[in-house]
C-alpha cells in the first residue's frame, strides 16, 4: 500500500523547496545522529546489483569506483534539509534547491552532479582525468534521441555490413551463419622444446554462468579439437569425435605450464619474456547464431581461419588504421607489460583492429561535434568488450567478462572475440552497447526515477517511483563566467587543487575522492584515451599522450597522497562558502589512509563534525568477493570549516576511543536492526570514522596525529568485540 509522500507526485503536488542555508544556520539534517543511513543503504542495495540500469547516465563508459546514485540523493537533500528533517520522506519528494551551488572536485562518473540537477540544484564539477571528464560531459549533455537514433542508422548503412563480414560461419550444407564469440587460446613455447603450450587451465571451456542450474557445458578434446557436450565438473570427458578419454585438467596451473610434448613443466611469466612479444593465439572454437536463431557450438575450420587472414591482410591495406602508442610502466600496467605488451594496439587482434577502424574511421566523419563526441564515447565503451583480454562470462548472463573484471590489466589466457557490430544476441558489441547504454541513459533522461524497497515474501526487490524530477537535458557552461550567467551545470578537466572559482561561492562540496592504493585509474584509463585522442583530435585535453599526470590525487605511498588531497581539500576550503559543509564518502582497511585523511583534513582547515556508515559501490564486484573480509561500507564524513574554539574534548585518548565506541556501536545496532551483516572490516571502518571524528576536533592538529597511533591500536581490539556481536 503505497503511503501519502508517494501521491504526492503523483497527484502533482508543488515540489518541496529547500533554500540555500543562511550565514550562522545551525546544523544540517546530515550532521545529526538519526540520518537516515541505514535505510540509505536499503535503497542502495537495489541500486548496487544492476547499477547500469537504475541508473545508467553515470554508466554510458567505464569508470572506476562508480558510487551509488541514491546515496548521493540523500546526501545533497541532508546537506541541505533543516535539523530534525524526515530526509528518507524528502527521499520520494519531488524537492528543489534554488540557488544552491555544490562542487565536486573528482567528479569521476558525475553521481554527484547528477543528483545534485534532479533536485534542483546548480553543479560544478572537475576531474584531472581527460576521460571521466569526457563520459560526464556527454551523459549531461546528449542529443535529442531523434538526432542519436538517426546518426545510428547512418552508421549502420555505411559499415555494419562491411565489419559483419568477417564473422561469417560456414555451416553443413552450405549454410551459414553470424559468429557471435570465437574462443581463443594463449600458447607459450615451452623452453626446453620449443613445443607451442596451449595455456588451457581446463577443457571445459563453456559453461552456463550459473552452471548448477544449467549444467551442461562444453569440452574442448586435445588430441583432435573436437567440441564435446559435457558437464560444467566433469573431470573426464570421452570425446565424440574421436573417441578419446581425456582428463579436463589443463597443461597451464597458476603460475606454471606443462608441456605436453616433452613433458617437462616450465615457468610461463619468463618463458613469454624470452620472447620478446606478447603470445600468439590459437583460435580453436566458436558460438554460431543460425539463421533459425538457434545457438551452436563448433570447432573452428578452415573457414574461420582464412576469414581471420583476410582481415589481417585488409588491415594492412589501411593507413593509419589505429593508434599506436606506448604503454609506460606503472603498478596497473606492469602486468601487461610484463608479458611482452608494449603498445595498447597489441591488445587486440588483427580482426578487431580492422572493425574498430572502420568504425573509428566513420564516427570521425560525424559532421555534428557533439553527436560525434556521444558516438566516439560509445565507440570508446565498446573496447572494453572488444579485445583479447577479454573472457567468456557464460550465457545466462552478459556473455562477455570486460577487461577490468579485476580493475587490473591481467592478461587473459583463454580470450573471447566478440562479434564487434553485434547481433539481437551479442553482448558487449557496438550495436548493442547502443540499446543498453546510450538508448537507455535517453530513457532515464526524459524520465528519471528513483527506487524504494518493495518486500515480497521477505524477498527485497526494487519498485521504480517517477515523477520526482525533470527530465534530464542540461546545456553545460565552457567556463565559470558562463555559469554565472545562468547555466545550470559547469564541468572542466584539470587539477582540482587549483580552479577559476571565486572565493566563497559554493554552498557545499559534495565527493568520493580516491584513496591511496594500487588502482591507478589513469595507468587503465589510458586504454581508452589512446582511441578517443585517435578519433577527435590531439588538442584541448587530449593535448597529452597519457591521461596520467603529476597532479593526481592517486599515489601508493602515503606521505605523498595526504600532500596532494590535502592541497584540494585547501581548495575546497577557500571556495566554499562560510558555513558550507564539505562532505565525501571515503573507506580504507588501512591505518595510513585513515591517518593520511585527519592530516589532509586538518591542514586544510577542516573539522569532522558526523560520520555516518552507508552501502558502499557493487555488491557483485571480483575484488570485493576474493577478499576475506570485504569491506561493504563507505563512511560519509561530514566537515566544517575549523573555528578558533571547536569545543570541548575528551582528556585522555582511551576516553576519546570509548566515545568513538559507543557511537560505531550504535550504528553498527542499526544495521543489524533491519537485518545487513557487517564483516570485520565494516566494523573497523565505523570505528576507525568515529575515531577519526573525535580526533579531528582537537584544536592542534600535531597533537591529533600523535595520539592517532594509540587510538588505532586500541580501536583494533575492539573492533574484534563489536564484530562478534555483527
């Protein structure tokens, strides 16, 4: 039974208007203790298994840690609600913030720019890196669909037959077919023979993504090539092509390869390097869409090999035909490197260079700059799918695995191709990207909504509630001056400790900055820069060979990452105006980043005034599910600007880590309360905030960090006790 607050939209009902808080206001309803997180992460919990539906305008590209959409709504409406505000009730209003004004200096995939124009507000936001400021400038500026549905359709005229092509299958009886994956195998020549070592680390190299429900798979028999009908565990398999019984066990385990041929077992990482290139591949089978629509596994033939050549042989036909740029060493790319990988263009095979090219090469012939801009980002998604790291996922779901399933270049050694344009049946191909990423980011735009939690039979699920916002079409300001003159958004690229805002002119900095650890979004964003750049031009922010630069806020060593996020938090400091709040997501599972944000903080000026837990990014991510106690929680961290006299605080440390105790304690009951089970690290998370609030407080920053150690080491031992009660 839907409750009042949901008629209100329906019924058309004036929005609920929140005014930009006056000099001297009291508290916002985000900085007391009863903010709503915990149904927050209800909501976000929805949100998190299928991101790119629930909200697909911050997911028209890849970006890295892509923050949930309704935990930035709450946010922005308690940054700026009243004291004693039922914000989970303004939640499901349709609310506007006139002349309110909020920042986000790491904008990344745009989650605060976005919600912060559904409710009425005015953003500004800016990012170092060339490609998360590209994806935000076109998901809050996309062409009428009209004008995108047209450009499509030209696009599919003039290439879609010629790229096509060269997925054709031969079928029995001379039929044929569309190829939708071609599966791949990586081969290393063994040191001691020279014999060239399929890197299989099983036979079975297909199976349904949820293969206990569905599990037959299929067997690849290595002494004839033959496809097998299988199930997804055997461990034997007798082939039914030549009779064969073969153990489904690969030569390639962990870090080692055993070679059939003489039987010794080498090292594979040293043997690629001996080399001097990255591995060849051998292309062994394939999924075939018949004209009937049926899907049909086969071995690959004769056929499949001599299409393969003849696009390798076009490919040389063409000038210019893709980028080739250097891949420089960094922690993210050393892997790839590692393996021979020098150029990004190696990446991919001959086949995919050539239907990228003729695809990059129609799209930079797009008259219209902004239409060719939204095409060049679908162009520039599409890679993701499209390469030879890439792997086959399984059907039931998305077929193909995207490169960065791992958020690191980690080189694949069973790729899948996928069909580049696509079929009603690919996954991750251009055609397709369009329906599910551009068409559907038009949909939200004309019609936004949000979700609330819906029960049935226990079960929680998500229920779309529109109405509570416009549509969402903004024209973006070039610069500052222009957004003074009334335009609603202003976003720029570049070094968000320095800007051209004005002094005081911001009502709140709202953001997720990065945190010190080993994923450096610029060493893989570089992936899709090389192609972007390749396609629009080297000048403005693509004047640069690399979207890496001195200024990021992205180190693994600590000392540096608190100089650079504290040098923006200072920035936040001077633009924002007296009484604004900056208030930022943040979670770590170690000391130094708790550390490094209390001095960054401190320097710059900040108090932490509230510290409230909340559902932190994908629920369904591969770092999170390898990790023994992930960490399923972000800490929204609520700042002031420091005065003189911050007030009274605790006499000694162990006092301050009793206060911080009780209140992650209480949180921590909240949550348990409608049922979420926090892990270990959660706990810590919650403690280590609440910590962090308390000593924040104290008026000499020196004396802060000092008592940090003693604070963390008594807060690790109690963190086992909250936990056990989790």
């Amino acid at each position: 039974m839907r409750t009042d607050q949901y008629a209100l939209f329906e019924t058309g009902a004036a929005p609920t208007t929140i005014p930009a808080a006056s000099p001297g206001a009291d508290a916002r309803a985000i900085e007391e203790a009863s903010f709503p997180f915990e149904h927050l992460s209800e909501i976000a919990e929805i949100e998190s298994w299928r991101k790119e539906i629930t909200r697909p305008i911050y997911h028209i590209h890849k970006w890295w840690a892509q923050r949930l959409g309704s935990v930035f709504r709450g946010i922005v409406l308690g940054a700026f609600a009243p004291p004693n505000s039922d914000v989970l009730s303004l939640f499901y209003r349709r609310v506007e913030l006139p002349d309110v004004v909020v920042f986000d200096p790491f904008m990344g995939s745009g989650t605060t720019l976005g919600e912060t124009l559904k409710l009425g507000g005015r953003a500004v936001g800016r990012d170092i890196n060339p490609v998360a400021y590209f994806l935000v400038r076109n998901a809050l500026d996309l062409p009428r669909r009209d004008e995108v549905l047209k450009t499509f359709r030209e696009i599919e005229r003039d290439v879609s037959s010629e790229i096509l092509q060269f997925y054709d299958a031969q079928l029995r009886e001379g039929r044929k077919g569309q190829v939708l994956y071609y599966f791949w195998v990586k081969q290393v020549a063994c040191p001691n023979c020279e014999h060239l070592v399929d890197l299989f680390s099983s036979y079975v190299f297909a199976q349904h993504a949820y293969p206990k429900e569905h599990p037959e798979a299929r067997a690849l028999c290595p002494a004839c090539g033959g496809i097998n009908v299988t199930r997804y565990d055997a461990s034997q398999v007798l082939c039914q092509v030549c009779n064969t019984a073969f153990a489904t066990d690969g030569p390639a385990r962990g870090t080692k390869a055993h070679c059939p041929a003489c039987n010794g077992t080498f090292t594979i990482a040293p043997a690629v390097r001996c080399k001097g290139a990255p591995p060849p591949h051998r292309l062994y089978a394939k999924l075939v869409l018949t004209v009937s629509g049926e899907k049909v596994y086969l071995a690959a033939d004769d056929y499949d090999r001599a299409l393969y050549d003849h696009a390798a042989s076009e490919l040389r036909k063409r000038a210019d035909a893709y980028p080739v740029v250097a891949i420089a060493p960094g922690y993210n790319t050393d892997q790839a490197l590692n393996y021979c990988y020098r150029h990004w263009h190696e990446f991919f095979n001959e086949r995919q260079l050539l239907c990228l090219s003729l695809l990059a090469a129609r799209i930079r012939e797009i008259g219209d700059e902004r239409q060719r801009a939204v095409f060049c980002c679908l162009f520039s998604g599409t890679l993701e799918f499209n390469n030879m790291f890439a792997s086959f996922k399984g059907e039931g779901t998305g077929a193909v695995r995207h490169m960065f399933n791992h958020h690191i270049l980690k080189p694949e050694r069973t790729p899948l191709e996928a069909n580049l344009w696509g079929t009603l049946k690919s996954s991750g191909s251009f055609s397709t990207l369009f329906e599910t990423r551009l068409l559907r980011a038009l949909d939200y735009c004309e019609r936004p909504f949000e979700l609330r939690v819906v029960r049935n039979g226990g079960v929680p699920s998500g229920e779309k509630v529109h109405g509570l916002a416009s549509p969402f079409f903004y024209a973006v300001a070039d610069d500052y001056a222009e957004f003074e003159r009334g335009k609603q958004v202003y976003i720029s690229c570049g070094d968000s400790a320095q800007t051209d805002l004005p002094d005081r002119a911001i009502d709140a900095v709202i953001t997720d900055p990065p945190f010190f650890d080993n994923v450096h979004y610029s060493q893989l964003a570089d992936f899709f820069y090389v192609w972007q750049r390749f396609i629009l031009g080297a000048h403005g922010y693509y004047a640069g060979e690399t979207t890496r630069s001195r200024g990021e806020v992205q180190q693994s060593e600590a000392a540096a990452f608190a100089e650079r996020l504290g040098g923006v938090w200072s920035e936040c400091h001077r633009v924002l105006k007296k009484n604004g709040l900056l208030v930022f997501t943040y979670h770590h599972s170690r000391a130094e980043g708790w550390r490094c944000l209390l001095g960054s903080l401190g320097k710059a000026g900040f108090v932490v005034t509230r510290a409230h837990p909340v559902k932190a990014e994908m629920s369904v991510a591969a770092p999170k599910h390898q990790a023994k106690h992930p960490i399923d929680l972000d800490m929204i961290l609520v700042c002031r600007k420091k005065a003189k006299d911050v007030g009274a605080h605790p006499s000694s440390v162990e006092r301050l880590v009793e206060e911080a105790t009780a209140e992650a304690e209480s949180q921590v009951q909240r949550f348990q309360r409608l049922g979420r089970t926090l892990s270990r690290n959660d706990v810590r998370v919650v403690l280590m905030a609440q910590t962090l609030v308390r000593l924040s407080r104290l008026p000499d920053l020196g004396a802060a960090l000092g008592h940090f150690d003693v604070a963390q080491s008594l807060a690790e031992a109690v963190a086992d006790r909250l936990c056990q009660s989790c």
